[in-house]
C-alpha cells in the first residue's frame, strides 16, 4: 500500500479492538471466509457476510497489488444426508444444484467470486493428513472410529471467544458420548455407515467433522499463516474457535489467522429469523421482486460490526436511493466521464473498519455534486468520481436503461420505444395534443417518460 492511502483499520475479534491492517506480505493479501453449506437455496443471513467480505476485498484490491481470496463450500454435512434422505435426490445433485443457484444468486448481489472456491469433498486427504498430525504431536486421539481434539491439551483454547469452560460446553451443544476423554473434545473425524457418505482412513471409513474442513483448506491455498479470516459472528464458537485450536497445534509456531472479522446477527423485521415465525426470507425469493443492488445496497446501510434488522422499508429505502443514483447517470449518459480515483470521503470511510453507512452518506454527496455540475467539463469530472466510487461499494453496475425498465419484456419494451417515436415525431410536427396523449397513455400505465438533452427515455414509476 502506497504512502498516499489512508490507513485500513479493522476491528479484530480476537483482541476487541480495532487494529491498524498490516499485511504479513504486501505483495499478497490472504484472506479466507467460511462459505454455503450446500443444500439449500441462501437466506439473507447467509447474503450478509458475502455482501461485506466481497466489500472488504473490492477495498483491499484498491489498496494492495495482490489479494488472494478463499471461500470454501460445505459439500458434506449431516444436513446434506439428511436432505438426500428425505427428497430421494443423490447428494452430489442437491449440492450441484443448490450451489450453483448460491453463486446465481450472489452474482445478482454484485458480489463477485473468490478467486479460490475449494470443496470440502475435494480435499479430504489434507483432513485425515491433519489429523494424523494431531495424533502425532498427542493433540489428538482415536477412539471407536472416531478422532478427536483434547481440549485440554491446548492452553489458549477459548482465547477468541472469551469463554469459561462450562459455557463453551453448553454453547458447543457437546455429544457426551463415553469414546471422550473429555466432555470439551470435539470430533475431528467421524465414522460413517452404509448409508453415510464415507471415505477410507486409518480409523475406518468415515468423513469429515465440519471444523477440520476450514482449517485443511485454509492452509491448503493460503498457508500456515495468513492475514485474515472472516465469518458471521455465529461461527466464533465453536467452529473458529476450534479452527484455531487445531490449527495452531497442528503448525508448530502457526498463529493461523492474522486478524478476524465477524458480521453481526441478522434479524427479520425486528425478529430472529426462523421458518416456524414464518419470516425465512431467501434471497432467491427477494430477487423476484427486487434488484440484487437493492438488496445489496440495504445491507451495507448497516455497519457490518452491528446487528441489522431486515425489513422491506429498508429495502425499499435503498431501491429509491439506487433509483436517485441511476437518474444522476441517465441524465449524463452523453458524457463521457474522466477517471478518477476513489474520492477521500468514500475511501477513508471504508478504510475506518468499513463504514459503509458513512461512505454511502458520502455518495449521495458525490451524486449531489454531480447533479449540480454546471458544464460538460464539470459533469464528466462529477461523474468519472461517481463510478469510482460506485466500484468500489459494488454498485451501479447495471445498464442505465435497463435499471429503470427491468419487469417487464421485450414486445413490451418495443411497443413503448415505438411509442416514444411517435411522440417524437408528433412534437416534431408540432402536434403537441398528439404527444401529450402518448405520454398520459404510458403514464396510466405506470410508465413515466423523461426527456433528455439526447432524447426520451423511459421508466417504470
């Protein structure tokens, strides 16, 4: 990072504090985020920490030369078999399916993909590897075709999430089970039956326990050591918690993750969101009706720090405001715009823990200064800021005329531009009554026509 940026400060969940970012290379970011758990179609709470982590890295791509970003995806899960038992699909269908519908869904989020996105199922060697390690160094034991970690034996165990020892057993929900050494172990790897998912290992057949998977794939493509590790702040026990444990026993000297990062919780219309509550919300079904900008867009609103509550005036909050942002562009669509770097207030409100509440308070600004640009020269300057700006929160990525008459289809959209031309030919004629009639026409119809200093063009109101 250059002398000319402000400095990146994060709050570290692990110290409390927000912490001045100092890369371990910085030629190379490396961070890793805990992915979908493939079985079903993402909840908005799922959306959250893609939203803010796709927002972290667009900032740390500004910042550094090279950033190496990592999210993993959950093939094998108790949740996946039991999904194969109760529908009759094969897992490898349902986790084929359901994340490609994950990415669909997240590239209408604008959140682009992480430039490794490794299988837990593809790397089973590196897990049975890693426990054998444990085993090894006497961090670990096998028991009745299981393996396990003994919490004992790590002295920093509980050092991310503060926790006393009963409360990291009643918030680990523990099997007591009579293989354990000790209540606060934790499975590594778990036998499987005939109708299990299972691969061989010196334990007998069996797979994966959901921790070791993070920890082997995160020091497969990023090392032993690396700068970051984000997730929702659900995941700090037990699972990062057990990352740590395992990971720092199995690398001797590894401090694993530099710094961590965790989102808030997420609520629904000031509730937890449930299905029995009836407020399960899927992005796949917020998409059919909203622009994924929007549903971007309302989710920074919130720091990424705090808890948010999800609501539709929110949403719509955020539509009205992407709406604003899209006219300012519509109305210079005939400037060409200069580049520009991200303008300060922008920039160093990301840089300050990712405050994107302040930074979008700085957009409007920005969209302000540009609707308010008195020449050419003044707009294409105004605008070349705006889309600086724009890439970098992930937003105004969509074609302008698009934005505002998406909904509807293609005859529908031809008839209104033929329609726009005979209005045009009518004003041309002077035959004014003609064109104010295609006008309240398309008006009833919830169509709003804008004339611009190139032309007409046309919305949805």
């Amino acid at each position: 990072m250059t002398d000319t940026y402000p400095e990146l400060r994060i709050y570290d969940s692990l110290t409390r504090e927000k912490q001045v970012f100092e890369p371990i290379d910085d030629e190379n970011v490396r961070l890793y985020v805990c992915g979908p758990t493939v079985y079903d179609y993402a909840h908005v709470g799922n959306a959250r920490p893609v939203v803010v982590f796709d927002t972290l890295v667009r900032l740390l791509r500004y910042l550094y030369p090279n950033v190496t970003y990592v999210r993993n995806v959950t093939d094998i899960d108790d949740k996946i078999n039991q999904r194969a038992r109760d529908s009759g699909e094969s897992i490898s269908a349902i986790t084929a399916r359901t994340h490609q519908a994950y990415l669909e869904d997240m590239d209408a989020l604008n959140a682009d993909k992480p430039d490794i996105e490794p299988r837990a199922t593809d790397h089973i060697p590196d897990m049975i590897a890693m426990c054998e390690n444990l085993i090894e160094q006497g961090f670990a034991y096998a028991a009745e075709g299981h393996v396990l970690f003994a919490v004992s034996k790590y002295e920093q165990y509980g050092k991310l999430s503060r926790r006393n020892r009963d409360e990291m057993i009643a918030g680990a929900r523990v099997e007591i089970a009579p293989y354990k050494k000790d209540p606060a172990d934790f499975v590594l790897w778990k036998p499987s039956d005939d109708n299990t998912p299972g691969w061989d290992s010196p334990w007998g057949r069996g797979r994966p326990g959901w921790h070791i998977e993070c920890s082997a794939m995160a020091t497969r493509y990023l090392g032993e050591n690396f700068d970051i590790h984000g997730g929702g702040i659900d995941l700090v026990f037990p699972h990062h918690e057990n990352e740590i444990a395992q990971s720092c026993c199995a690398n001797h000297g590894s401090s694993y993750a530099k710094y961590w990062m965790h989102n808030g919780h997420l609520m629904v219309e000031g509730e937890k969101m449930s299905k029995s509550l009836g407020n399960f919300v899927t992005v796949h079904e917020l998409l059919e009706n909203w622009p994924g900008e929007a549903i971007r867009l309302a989710m920074m609103s919130t720091h990424y720090h705090q808890p948010i509550n999800w609501t539709l005036d929110n949403l719509r909050q955020a539509k009205e405001a992407l709406d604003r942002f899209y006219t300012a562009l519509r109305q210079t669509s005939y400037i060409i715009h200069e580049d520009a770097d991200v303008p300060d207030g922008v920039l160093n409100a990301l840089c300050d823990d990712l405050n994107t509440p302040l930074a979008i308070a700085e957009f409007h600004e920005l969209i302000t200064q540009l609707n308010k640009a008195k020449n050419d020269r003044k707009k294409a300057e105004a605008k070349g800021r705006v889309l600086a700006a724009a890439e970098l929160l992930g937003i105004l990525e969509i074609d302008v005329d698009s934005w505002f008459t998406a909904g509807g289809d293609a005859d529908e959209a031809a008839e209104i531009d033929a329609l726009i031309t005979k209005r045009a030919d009518a004003k041309k004629n002077r035959d004014f009554a003609v064109a104010d009639q295609i006008r309240n026409d398309l008006l009833a119809r919830g169509i709003i026509l804008e004339d611009f200093k190139d032309g007409t063009s046309w919305k949805r109101g």
